[in-house]
C-alpha cells in the first residue's frame, strides 16, 4: 500500500506524458511544443514525490530542426532558371549608354595624334640631322620600349585574353581547359619561332648564292689583274679562282644582319597592330563617366607604345628612301588605333561586349598578340640587345642605366594597365 502511494504520482506522470505524445508527433513543423519547465518542478529525495503545486507551461521555442530553410533544394532550383535568364539576358545586351558622339569623335584625332608622335618622333630624331639628338638618347628610349612591350605583353594582352576568355557568358563553350590563354600565347611563340626560322634560312640561301657569285666574279677579276690570292675550288665556277674573301664576306654579313632585324620588326609591329585595334574598339564603345578615364590611360598606352616601336624602326637601315620608309612604318601603327576606333563607332548599336562570340574574338586575338609580344621582346630585345657586343663595350654606369631604363619601361606600361 505504501508502495502503491509513493508510485502513484511518476505513474500519473508517465500516463500524461505518453497521452500528449501522440499529438506532438503529429502537430506540423513549426507548431510551439508545450514543455515543462525542469526548474520549477522539484523532487523530493525523501519521498521520492515530484510536487507539482507551481507547475506551469510555457510555450517553448521552435526546435531547430524544425524550422524551414529559405534557401531550400526545391527553391534553389526554382531560381536557377531565373538566374540564367538574367545571365542571358546581360550577355546579349548590345548597345552603349551615354555615349558622346562629338567626344568619340575627336578621341580619334587625339589617339592618331598621340600614337604618330611617339612613333614618328625617334624616325625624325635619326634622319632629320637639324635635330640634332644625341645618339644616347635613341639608345636611351630603345631600352625604354623594350621595357614597354615586355610590360605590354604580360600586363595588358594576356591579361585581358584571360578576362575574356574566362568570362561566365561562354558558358563552358571552351570545354574544361582552363589554359587557353597561356596556350595561345605558347602557339604564337612557337609560330613566330618557326616563321623567323624558316625565313633567315631563305635569307641565308639567297645571301650564300650571291657570295658565291661575288666570289667568282672577284676571282675573275684577281686572275685577270694577275693578283695573287688565296685559292680554292669553287663548284659553281666550275674550276680554281683566287679570291679576297675578306672584301666579299663583311657587306654581305651585315646587309643580312639588317634583313633579320628588319624580319622581327615586322612581328613586332603585327601583333602590336592586332591589339591596337581591339584598344580602339573597346575605346569606341566605351561611354559614361569612365570614358574619360580610359581615353587618358590609352593615350599614354599609345603613345609608349609608339616609341617603343619607333626606336626599333629607327635602328633599321633602308637601301632607298629611309626617312620615307621610317615614316611610312611608324604611320601604319598611328593608323591601327583609330582604326579600330572607326570600326567600334561604326558597330555600336549592335555591339554585345559580352556576346560569347565577341568574347572568344577578343580573348583568341590578345593570347596570340600576347605570344607576338613576348617572344619579340624577349629573343629580338632582351637577348640581342643586352647580349651584343655593342651593348658590352659601354662603360658600366651606362649599362647600369640601361638597365634601370628598361625597369622603368615595365613600371610604365604595367601601371597604365590599371586603367587600360
């Protein structure tokens, strides 16, 4: 009977208990549980009686476990159609918002002007005596520019060939390769590689073949003179001539020096001339408030930029005409920006810049003009230059600064690339 009286309050409590239990299994998600406060419910060690006389219910808060998510699986996938639908929609708009016609315009004039001094500036400094520049000066603004162009293609081509490139509006379209930047500089390098290779050669077998007649022909002219001349058994002449060779061998050496110089000079003013136009057009389809901004950064890019090729067309030496041919060099590079310039005013209305097709022509044109660059500033600039015997006979406070001007070339242009 005592037993029966001391356990009958726990069996009226494990009674309530599994009667409520019922109904909160089946109460919703976010319905409140009604809980029993443990600390106002104390037992009694000597009777081993619960006192359930200041009992009071409260409604507890919603278990975690409980509560819905915002961010749920069925809700994500309801927004992901959204969300491309935006993304679409932001890829193919076309057109430009505050553009300035008048103010394209005369950017024309302005970058046309800015690129042709920079590059007709070094050809006028060696042809036109009058001037009298110091030859130091020349060779102070070759190292320059070779800075520039080294700063040109790491910062400024291969850079936006990646933003391009790597742009979400492709939508995979490249695959999962994510290196096509760098291996389409790596093309170029090779192809420019391959292309000097097989064209010295050319150079080389037609510079061999009018020694050889040279040859012959002095030859002739020691025999008949009655000069006695080294011998030796010359095939193409067909029997043993006496010849100086010292007379034949030094203009041919140095006019194929001066063909090869020519040859990467030309790279160099390609891939300079292909990213040239992409900078006009993305400069003509540029309005609002930055426009002004990136017309000033271009301008200095330009005009860097045309020294750096201007020294180097400087340094050529032409057979006929050199002023007319230095200036008709350096004008072909003051063309390419406007140009492109012309080209982007002229697309405007329908021009996406985000378009995968836009996307993929620009971002495949700066990884090879990228690959141009770096391979003519560093084999026909960096290695000829500072490797050459002439560069080695300067006393060492002229090679120091040299050396420091290059630096400063790259600091130049890389710091321009904020803006452009």
């Amino acid at each position: 009977m005592v037993l029966l009286k001391a356990g009958l309050p726990s069996l009226v409590a494990i009674l309530a208990i599994s009667s409520i239990a019922p109904f909160a299994a089946a109460a919703p998600q976010n319905a409140q549980l009604i809980s029993v406060d443990a600390d106002i419910v104390p037992t009694d060690l000597v009777s081993n009686q619960l006192i359930f006389d200041n009992v009071d219910t409260q409604p507890a808060s919603p278990l975690p476990e409980f509560q819905s998510s915002p961010t749920s699986s069925s809700q994500a996938s309801a927004l992901e159609p959204n969300v491309r639908d935006s993304l679409k929609v932001e890829c193919s708009a076309a057109g430009v918002e505050d553009w300035d016609r008048n103010l394209q315009i005369a950017s024309v004039f302005i970058i046309l002007s800015v690129g042709g001094l920079g590059a007709l500036l070094p050809v006028a400094c060696k042809h036109i005596k009058w001037l009298n520049v110091s030859p130091k000066i020349l060779t102070t603004g070759k190292f320059f520019g070779a800075g520039v162009i080294l700063a040109t293609a790491f910062v400024h081509m291969l850079n936006g060939s990646i933003e391009s490139l790597k742009d979400e509006c492709l939508e995979g379209r490249l695959g999962d390769f994510d290196a096509w930047p760098g291996f389409l500089a790596m093309l170029a390098i090779l192809a420019m590689h391959l292309m000097e290779h097989v064209l010295t050669a050319r150079l080389i077998h037609h510079k061999n073949t009018s020694l050889d007649t040279a040859r012959c022909s002095v030859a002739t002219e020691s025999a008949s003179a009655g000069e006695v001349t080294p011998e030796y058994k010359d095939e193409e002449c067909g029997e043993e001539k006496h010849v100086g060779v010292g007379h034949v061998h030094a203009p041919v050496l140095l006019d194929m020096d001066q063909k090869r110089k020519q040859l990467s000079t030309y790279i160099l003013e390609l891939g300079i001339a292909l990213h040239s136009i992409i900078v006009g057009m993305t400069l003509a389809v540029t309005g609002g408030t930055g426009f002004k901004t990136l017309l000033a950064a271009i301008s200095f890019h330009q005009f860097f930029e045309g020294l750096a090729l201007g020294t180097r067309i400087s340094a050529l030496h032409f057979s006929r005409r050199p002023l007319l041919m230095g200036i008709l060099n350096a004008s072909i590079f003051a063309l390419t920006t406007p140009l492109g310039q012309i080209i982007g005013i002229g697309i405007r209305e329908s021009f996406a810049p985000r378009s995968p097709s836009t996307l993929l022509t620009i971002g495949v044109l700066d990884g090879l003009s990228a690959g141009i660059l770096m391979y003519s500033a560093i084999v026909n600039l960096l290695v000829e230059e500072f490797s050459s015997l002439e560069f080695r006979r300067y006393t060492k406070f002229a090679r120091v600064m040299y050396f420091i001007t290059l630096y400063s070339g790259c600091a130049a242009m890389s710091i321009i690339g904020k803006w452009a």
